[in-house]
C-alpha cells in the first residue's frame, strides 16, 4: 500500500551512482552501490499460492507461481455491500475475504456466494485482513471508546475468536501482517506504535515505539519485521521481542507512510523525499543502507528477477515499467495513453495483471511485456479504499473493480 502522499514525482526510475543517506545509519564512507548490491543474498520468499496479506504475502511481493491459461473468463461477479468500495482480497482454502466499508465479509471462492460477515464495531471501516492458521485478523481505523482493537476470525465461519487491545493509539490505517504464530500492524494518533499479538490468543507480545504508524502494512521475514512512514521513517525489528535492528531516519516526520516490499535482500519504500528526482529509496534488508531510488504510484510488484514499477500522475499517461534486480535497468515499458493505471501490479505465472480506471484488467507478458489479457470489468463506481490491491487464489484472480469483486478463471 502507497498512500496517496507518498509519490509525487515522475516516470524515471533507476538506481543512483552512489550511497546516500541521513542519520546515524550512513557511514561516513562507504563502498560503491554497485559493489555493495553485488554482495546482497539472492534468497527471497518464494511466491505463494494463495493472497493470504496485502500484495499476496508477507513480503508483499504481489506475485505467485501459478498462472491461468488463456482464454479467461469471468465466473462471477459480486457486489458485497452496496455502495461501498471493496479493498484487497484475502483468498485461502476456498474462500474470499475482504473488507468493504464497515464490513468484513467471507465469500465462496467457486459461487461468489457470502458465507458471513463481520461488522465492525461502531460502524468504523475495517482497515484490511490477514490469513494464517485458520484464521483471519483484522483491525477497524477508530473505535468509539478510547481503544481499538485487534480481532481475530474463524476464516470457515466467521465466528470470533478473540479481540484484544492495541493500547496508546486512536488511528489505524496499516493492514496487519500474519505470519509464524505472530499478527503484526501499526497504529498512530500520539506518535505511532507497532504491535505484535499472539496469533492464538491475543496476546500483546510487544509494542515498538515509531515515526507515526500510518498507513504501513508490515513486512514480516523469520528474521525482521519492517515498517516505512513519510519521509521516509523506516524500521527493522526482532520479530520474537520488538527490538531495533536498525532505523534509516528521513529528514522529517509526520502523517502518512506506505507499505515496503522485501526482494531479493533489498527494501523498496515509498513516501521519501530524501533523492532529488526519485519518490522511494532502495534500502538494504540487513542495515537499512540506502542503494538507490525509485518512482512508482503503486506498491511495486517482483518476480523472476524484475520489479514491475507503475506510475499514474495527474494527466500525464500512465507507464509500467519493467526493470532488472538489482541494477533496475529497464527491460521493457508499457505506455497507457488514452486510460490510466489504478491497482498495484500482480504477477500470476508468466503474466502482469493490473486494472485501469476505465473498467479493464489488463495482462501484460512478464518477460515482454507484450498484452495478453483485456477483460472489460464495467464500471465499478470509486476505486477509493484504504488498500488496492487484487488477489490470487483457488485457481482464480480476483479483482475489486469500485463495489464490486470479481473472479476471473483460466480454460
């Protein structure tokens, strides 16, 4: 997730000459960016099969392994509570969650059937979900009383398992995190905090202290827990106690923030002002050391050794751009003239999915960028949610297109 704060410049994108940075994390000298990417481990997460956090996984790669074969089809299409907008879907063992307005809602993967709903409590919107375990977590933005909570869904049913307090903070806007027993968010309002909860009952492992707490879906590894707010503030803690790893420090703070993408060793987070020219730094996992710059209006997507990169500004004709990790050298470039871009890329297979405002889900190859895919969605009304995003999962993309979810299938 990118807020709409955090990208304001445009179409370039490319990785600087040298490292730069701010605060205690930049040495004083340092080897080439170059030298220094050359030595970053190729190990990555391995895309999953199914959406279980925003962009697919905890990584928030927004890519899996399966594809569909062409033709596609759409094989059904639902408008889960009326007039308001649907945010990305949750899709694992055969059901669809996702989040519209004040409602949380499971959905039969094969009908497009509702099997329940949630509501949240005071009539607030649900932020966004997660999956692990059987279960769903998800967290409103408000509460009417002086905390929020953290709920935790039966993912079959429905049925509530257990809520607990996020103590310290009045605002949330970043999707929680699900992963080995431990469901992560960020919460904000006086200063910020992240919050990791037991994901069996509840329980307050622990709090960390940030620079504020918006809207950052965390980045969850065996080994780090990353977090990205304007400016940028960005943060790696201990996944099992909350301690600092390190902490690349902007030359500001405040509201606003954007959901980093773990690749390949190397964290791409928006909302920066930090590169003349470049609207996101490229961070290392390990220290938090600046390696580049990148644009993108959208949470970028990775597989395969490229990045897929959009950007949509104002008037200006929407790109998607394809680029080598770690060099980002461009591969190929697609220009949308006479449309525009308004999803997060997701890789399925050998091909880029991504939906424009104009009501089509467009398919791009992934080595070529050549089009594969147009599917007319219709008009969805307003794409505004807290969290674009589509999903993958039980053999099916599935696309929020305004109020509406759609599921679309390979011959």
């Amino acid at each position: 997730m990118i807020s709409s704060r955090a990208f304001r410049a445009a179409a370039a994108l490319g990785v600087i000459a040298a490292l730069i940075g701010c605060g205690a994390n930049t040495p004083p000298a340092a080897p080439s960016a170059a030298a220094l990417l050359k030595e970053l481990p190729a190990s990555g997460a391995s895309p999953a099969e199914e959406s279980v956090a925003y962009q697919v996984n905890p990584q928030h790669t927004g890519a899996v392994k399966r594809g569909l074969r062409p033709p596609l089809k759409v094989v059904w299409s639902v408008n889960p509570n009326g007039n308001k907008a649907v945010g990305y879907p949750i899709v694992a063992n055969g059901i669809v969650v996702v989040a519209a307005g004040s409602e949380l809602i499971g959905i039969d993967a094969t009908t497009g059937h509702k099997l329940w709903t949630q509501g949240a409590p005071g009539g607030y919107a649900w932020v966004g979900a997660a999956y692990d375990n059987g279960s769903i977590f998800a967290i409103p933005t408000a509460a009417s009383g002086s905390t929020v909570d953290m709920y935790a869904f039966d993912q079959e049913t429905g049925s509530p398992l257990w809520s607990a307090p996020a103590p310290g903070q009045s605002s949330f806007s970043s999707p929680p995190t699900a992963s080995q027993g431990t469901v992560y968010t960020g919460g904000a309002g006086v200063g910020g905090t992240v919050y990791a909860f037991n994901e069996s009952t509840g329980a307050l492992n622990w709090t960390a202290s940030v620079e504020n707490g918006d809207d950052s879906s965390p980045v969850v590894t065996s080994k780090g827990v990353y977090v990205s707010y304007v400016c940028p503030q960005t943060y790696d803690f201990t996944p099992s106690s909350g301690k600092q790893i390190w902490h690349y420090q902007g030359s500001c703070e405040g509201g606003g923030g954007s959901t980093p993408v773990l690749y390949q060793g190397l964290l791409f987070v928006g909302d920066s002002n930090m590169l003349s020219g470049y609207d996101g730094l490229i961070l290392t996992a390990d220290a938090g050391t600046v390696v580049g710059g990148f644009n993108s209006s959208f949470t970028p997507a990775f597989a395969a050794k490229l990045g897929y990169f959009v950007t949509s500004h104002g008037s200006a004709p929407s790109e998607l751009d394809a680029r080598k990790v770690p060099s980002l050298t461009l591969d190929w470039s697609v220009t949308l003239n006479s449309d525009s871009y308004v999803s997060p890329p997701l890789v399925a297979g050998k091909i880029v999915y991504i939906v424009t405002a104009g009501g089509s889900l467009l398919g791009y190859d992934a080595k070529s960028g050549k089009q594969k895919v147009q599917i007319t969605l219709g008009s969805g009304g307003s794409y505004r949610v807290f969290v674009v995003g589509l999903g993958y999962g039980s053999n099916e993309l599935i696309v929020p297109n305004g109020q509406y979810l759609i599921a679309i299938q390979g011959s």
